[in-house]
C-alpha cells in the first residue's frame, strides 16, 4: 500500500496515536520499535480498544486483521505519512531549533500568534524524527501557522526534519554546549543548528536573525531575511529594559512589555518571538498583552514562592552555556540571601570535564552563600575545587543531597534549582 492510499485510511481516523496508554478509539495507530519495546506486540490491543487501523511491519501479525497495515518501516511511514499531509495542507511553518531556549520561544509565540491567527504549536517537546512527523499530522486545514520545534543531537538530523517539514521560515535562538557529545565539538554544534538556514536558503524561505548573536551575522548576506536585536540596525529594534527584581522587561516602540519569565538569557527568546510576530503583522499591544499574561509552568524559569523562599525553577536541561547564563542572571538579580542546588549537564562527551569543572570554578568565588552539586559527574570532578569551606557541597547522589536537604531549615532564601532532566531536580522544592 502507498502513502496515498495509507493517508486516505488517515482521513478516516481522530489522528494518529503510537502508545495504547493513550486513547486510541478511532485512531490510527502505528506500531513503533523502541530501545525496551516493540509496538507491534500492542497492535492487537490498539484495535480492541477502538483504533480504526494499525499499521505494522510484521506480516505475521498484519494476517490476523484486515485492519492491519503492513509495511517494511513504519517509522518511515509514519515520516513518509507527515511530508504528504504537509505538501497538500496550506498552513505556514515556522521552524525553531538552537541549544537553548526554542520551547520557550516556541511557547511565547505561539500565545502572540494565537491571539491573531489560527495556529497550531509543537505539544511539549515533540520535536524529534517522530515527534516532528506526529506534529505536523496533528496541523489542520484551517490552521494558518504552524510553530515546529526541531530537535537533534546529531548532524544531518535538522536538515532531515527540514526535508519532512518543509518550513517557510526559520530561527535558530542560538548555539551552545548542548548535545556536543552526538555533534562532536562547538563547530559541530553550530554545523548541525545550521543546517535550518542552509534548508531554507535554498528554498528561498525567510531566516530570522539575532543581531546580538556574532555567530549569525554571517547570512546577513542572504535573502530573504528579517533581523532583531538591540541594535538600530535591525529591522526590529527590541530593547531589554533594567527591571530588577521583576521579570525580564523589553521596549519596542516606545512600549514596555514586562514578562513574568525571570533571567536576563530569556531576553533573545522574547525577542525572537517579538520580531516574528511583528513581521506577520501581530500589533505591539497584542504582543504586550499575550507576553505578560504568560506564566511558565513547564520548568523552565519558572518561579515558585514556598514559605518565606522564592525558588527559581529551571530544572528541565542543563549544558555549560544554559548554566552560566542561569547563574549569572540569577545573581545579578539576587545578590544576597541566595544559594544554587545544580546537578549534574549531560551528552558533554570530551567536554564532560572541562564543562562541569568551569562551573565548579565559576561558583568558588560566587555571591552564592551555599552551594549544592548533585550527581556523580560534578561529585567526579570536585577535587578539581580549591573551596575546602562548608559553603560547597557535593553530593554523588540525589538521594544523598535530599537526606542532607531534610535537615536543614531554609528561611528569606532566594534559590536556584537548576540540572539536566533526567535527574529531575524539581523534587528538591519539597525540601525549602
């Protein structure tokens, strides 16, 4: 069966669904193969349960039911599945990719935008070889603009999501140690990131560009393109305006938007979502609006008052770049009374060491009154530390630092949570 006549089924169903513990009724389920499982052995239980079609790619399994699909890859079907509907739907996309801050930005323009058009954004953080797929098959018709998130840790993985997606327009919010053990080094970052420019170069869609980024001056040279920054130059000049103690406040036109997102590395992805909203025509008091009522909850700069402390959340990934911004903005913000509980930056490969030990020394002579590293990489590398003081501590577990947390009695403290996902740092609030 063809992707033609395999859309056509599609047409049929609520959507398409790839995990029997979601609702599958009248779906269109697609068994995929992962590290601990197969989805082909819940294919059966999909159609119980009320899935329209299954489409797998064991034989054995697709005799059993005329509701069966088969196919030799379903993970390319599902990818071949998304392009179509792409090509025949009408609806605009933007695409987002970068280190940091692309679900933030993503999320900012998607309530600007909202307020405007009919749009659709990327759920979460779907944005890999199938979450790209199951995103773009969730875009209507009637949607206008679609905002994609692009995801990777490899190169050659944004210019094949890219190929799928066929985006009109592009930012990259910037280029850090993110994910640099699958890309190899800096240069490999900034290679795989670019790979959404060079896409969209030889499509002739439109490039966003940060002109307080150095690294993307570079295709100034191309067109089309629209710029954003602080500059005069750019085509949308966005100024961040000194609001300390509140959240991060820009002037464009004369007009002040004060955002409830804390620290200053959240100015470029107000920005970037400014300056896209801006070139669709979205007007400055939509905008002003749209940002001041958005409150984060996913994680991400998000600030929490317990007692008599006020935490800052930004505990959903962590690399060198996103760290030392985090660190800077929050002390610059919160000069006393404060102290940070970091875990442990993952993917560094070559860069594990130098990057954990840069923050080990940033942090020596920091504002910070105490210190908590949790995880088995910074308790590594903490002989690297010449701060033999109890302000410093190292924890090789998570479950030592919350023993040692419980103890203790945090009172008119301003703290830092910050660490990759996997070690899931949030848990730590229960203890302030």
């Amino acid at each position: 069966m063809n992707v033609k006549d395999i859309y056509r089924l599609f047409q049929k169903t609520k959507g398409v669904v790839t995990d029997t513990r979601l609702s599958v009724k009248n779906s269109f389920y697609i068994a995929l193969k992962g590290i601990n499982f197969d989805g082909n052995n819940f294919a059966k239980e999909a159609i119980e349960n009320g899935a329209f079609y299954a489409l797998v790619n064991k034989k054995s399994i697709a005799k059993d039911n005329d509701r069966f699909i088969y196919v030799d890859d379903t993970l390319k079907t599902l990818q071949k599945l998304a392009n179509y509907h792409r090509s025949i739907i009408d609806t605009k996309i933007i695409a987002i990719t970068g280190s940091n801050g692309k679900t933030t930005t993503k999320e900012l323009l998607s309530e600007i935008l909202s307020k405007e058009f009919k749009i659709f954004a990327t759920k979460g953080n779907l944005n890999n070889h199938i979450g790209v797929p199951l995103s773009l098959l969730s875009i209507n018709r009637e949607c206008e603009y679609a905002i994609i998130e692009l995801g990777a840790n490899h190169l050659g993985e944004i210019n094949h999501l890219c190929k799928i997606a066929k985006p009109d327009f592009g930012l990259i919010t910037n280029f850090g140690y993110a994910h640099i053990e699958g890309f190899g080094s800096f240069d490999g970052v900034v290679k795989g990131k670019s790979e959404l420019y060079n896409y969209l170069i030889e499509k002739k869609g439109r490039l966003f560009i940060n002109l307080d980024d150095v690294i993307q001056k570079k295709w100034l040279k191309y067109r089309p393109i629209s710029t954003y920054g602080q500059t005069s130059k750019a085509d949308f000049k966005i100024e961040q305006i000194n609001n300390k103690g509140k959240g991060t406040t820009i002037k464009i036109e004369n007009l002040i938007i004060e955002s409830q997102l804390f620290g200053d590395y959240n100015f470029s992805n107000i920005g970037a979502s400014v300056a896209i909203s801006r070139f669709l025509g979205v007007s400055n008091q939509k905008i002003k609006k749209a940002l001041e009522l958005y409150k984060p909850i996913n994680k991400r700069s998000q600030v929490i008052k317990k007692k008599n402390n006020k935490i800052l959340l930004d505990a959903y990934n962590a690399n060198p770049s996103s760290m030392i911004a985090s660190i800077n903005s929050f002390l610059k913000n919160n000069p006393k009374n404060s102290i940070a509980v970091l875990g442990d930056m993952l993917e560094l490969g070559f860069y594990e060491k130098e990057g954990h030990v840069k923050i080990i020394n940033l942090l020596e002579s920091s504002a910070f009154e105490e210190i908590f590293f949790v995880g088995k990489l910074f308790f590594k590398f903490s002989k690297e530390s010449n701060n033999f003081k109890k302000t410093i501590h190292f924890f090789k577990e998570k479950i030592e630092a919350y023993s040692y947390l419980k103890k203790r009695k945090f009172k008119n403290k301003n703290i830092l949570i910050k660490g990759s996902r996997k070690l899931q740092l949030e848990d730590t609030i229960s203890f302030f």
